[in-house]
C-alpha cells in the first residue's frame, strides 16, 4: 500500500490523535510512522479476531499490534479511552493486556468519564485526624463497612429509622448530596424486618481510606487489626463506637435514684479489650467482658455501679460534642440530675459489686429535669 494512500484513508484517526493529546507531533515523518503503525496494528487485530482466541496464532497476532500500540500511548499523552476509538477495544482489554505482555503504564494521566456522576463527596476526609474524622470512624467501626470486589468497593452505614437524621449529619461531614435511603432490614435473631436507613458511597478512594483502618465487612470473623488512634483523638473514636454499638439501661418502672444502670459496648473480642484497656486506663474503671451469646464472634462489654457515671461523663463531656442526638440528649440530662443530687445530699453507697443511692427525705428534683 502507497504512503500517499494510507495517509488520506488514516487522516480522520490522526486528527483524532491530534484531538485529545497535548503534544505537538511537528514531524512529518513522525506522523507517517503514527499512521503506519496504527495501520499495521489494526491489521494484526483484525488476523488475530478471525482466528478466534484461543488460537496460538492469533495470540501471536494480538502481541504483534501491541507491540506497534504501545509506543504510540507512551509517546503521545492519551489513554486508554483514545486508544479505544481508534482501535475498537475497550479500556480494561488494554490496561488487562498491557499487565500481561509486562509492558509500562502511566499513572500520571486521569481518565475523565464520558457521563461525570451527579453525586458529590469528599473522598479525603479521613486522611487527616480531628475530632470529627475519629468520631466518624468510631461510629463506622460500629455500625458500617466497606464491601470490595475486583471492580467495585463503596462504604455502608446503616442506623435504625428513628436515628435517620445522624446519618445526614454524616453526609454533611463528607460534603456529599448522595441520598439516604430507606430500606426493611431481616434480624437474624427473630426474622422480623425493621425499617432502616441505609447511607452508600460508592466511592473507590474513600473505601481504600477506610481499609487502612480495617473497616471491612466480618472484620470480626478474621484477623482483626486495630486503627492507630492519636491519644488527643481516643475518646471522640470510643464515643462514636458508643453510639453505634454501646447502650445505657436500667430496670424497668425504677425511677432515676435506682442502683441499676448498667453500660455496655457490643462487638468483636478485639475491640472490646481495646476498649476495655483504654477505659482502664484513662477512667480507672474495670469493666466486665463476656460473650453475649448470640454469636461466638460477639462479646459485650459491661459495668453497673457509681462509676457508670464517671464513664459517661468521659464519654459526654459537653452538650456540643459530636455525637447521636438521641444518646447524647439523655446522657447528658442524667449527669445533670446525677450532679445536683449528689450536691443537695444524695450519698452512694457501695455495696460489694454494686450500689446504691440514700437519699435525705423530701429531696426531689425540679420541674427543669
């Protein structure tokens, strides 16, 4: 075939070429290579289709016009996306047999998608530690995931429908206008369905952000691997997992002053006695940690007692702390109440493993409570 010819039956590619790369081919002779090589390799492409794949000759084929495209993709700034139209292949089927052959691929260039999603979120907002992004993670570590496969990853939290609004407190952590949807949940327990609201993000950095600190799905049934917390940031981690997974409760018709309140966390062994250390440590309170029996994998950590409010207080040091409205609003009113008892003479008494609260007669509390 003419030089002459192939440059006119070939020019609509180049332009093309010439169309989404940032160089400027200033030699003629360059160019007529360009098109010889593209010419060559569409030919190859076309021997190695008609021979079907598993054919060793067409393999042979196939290698032939990889060897004419890849010095065309790395000379020229364009990807896989520009490769694609001009050679009639798809994006994975060069990136796939560029790995195989052991060829060089860049990195530096970005595909744009053709239909740029609608939805918003920022995908860097745990790289960094605050108050915030270890509250975010403590909560995630407690009721959400990351699932991942070969070709998709994306992040899950779920909270029960009543708790809908934490979750746009999330969105809004994350800058994100992706909606909060609702769906019914089975319980394993019982196989009743319950209403919930289930937040996705099907975002591939944000996920791989979160595996670092081992935010997968069973991360319970595995080798389970702690995030490196910053000390300043401990206690915004625990309060987060505390308002996916922990509870406040006491009897049932026993008013404030009774002496079964009772705190407890619910999870994995490993996080329990990283908790469980941590509160050691910092409250100087010993809680108890035992299966809970509904799995083998599932323990809870508890603690009855006085010092149920020096948690609490640890947990809920203010009403502006980030945390689940529902939990924190209630917290902090019985702090409040347990306050003014012990200052209007209200005393515990300690009794073994429990207690219990003497209160002066007529002592009651204000309408305000």
């Amino acid at each position: 075939m003419n030089e002459d010819i192939v440059f006119n039956k070939y020019e609509d590619v180049i332009g093309c070429i010439e169309k989404e790369s940032q160089k400027i081919i200033d030699s003629e002779r360059r160019k007529r290579d360009i098109y010889l090589s593209i010419c060559e390799a569409r030919g190859l492409l076309a021997k190695s289709d008609s021979l079907g794949r598993r054919s060793e000759l067409a393999k042979s084929f196939k290698r032939m016009a990889l060897e004419r495209i890849h010095p065309i993709y790395m000379d020229l700034n364009i990807d896989y996306e520009v490769l694609g139209v001009l050679f009639g292949r798809s994006i994975g089927w060069f990136s796939t047999n560029f790995k195989e052959l052991g060829f060089e691929r860049k990195s530096c260039i970005p595909r744009v998608p053709r239909h740029p999603t609608k939805y918003k979120v920022d995908v860097t907002a745990f790289d960094e530690w605050n108050c915030e992004s270890a509250y975010w993670l403590g909560f995630i570590w407690a009721d959400g995931h990351v699932r991942y496969s070969k070709y998709r990853k994306h992040l899950r939290v779920a909270v029960q429908e009543s708790d809908s609004e934490h979750l746009f407190m999330f969105k809004k952590f994350l800058k994100s206008n992706i909606p909060v949807k609702k769906c019914l949940y089975k319980a394993k327990k019982d196989g009743k369905r319950y209403p919930v609201s289930v937040f996705t993000v099907n975002r591939r950095e944000l996920a791989d952000s979160l595996i670092k600190h081992n935010v997968i799905v069973n991360r319970s049934l595995g080798d389970t691997f702690l995030p490196r917390i910053p000390e300043t940031y401990l206690w915004d981690f625990i309060r987060g997992y505390f308002d996916g997974d922990g509870a406040i409760h006491r009897p049932q018709k026993c008013n404030f002053l009774c002496s079964g309140w009772v705190v407890s966390f619910a999870g994995s062994d490993t996080i329990l006695k990283f908790l469980k250390t941590s509160i050691r440590r910092d409250v100087g309170i010993d809680m108890d940690l035992r299966p809970n029996g509904v799995s083998p994998s599932n323990f809870s950590l508890t603690r009855t007692g006085p010092e149920v409010f020096k948690l609490l207080q640890r947990l809920y040091p203010t009403d502006q702390v980030v945390g689940l409205a529902r939990k924190r609003s209630v917290i902090r009113r019985l702090l409040k109440m347990y306050d003014y008892a012990l200052s209007n003479g209200v005393v515990v008494r300690i009794r073994g493993d429990g207690f219990r609260f003497i209160v002066p007669n007529g002592f009651d509390f204000p309408d305000e409570f």
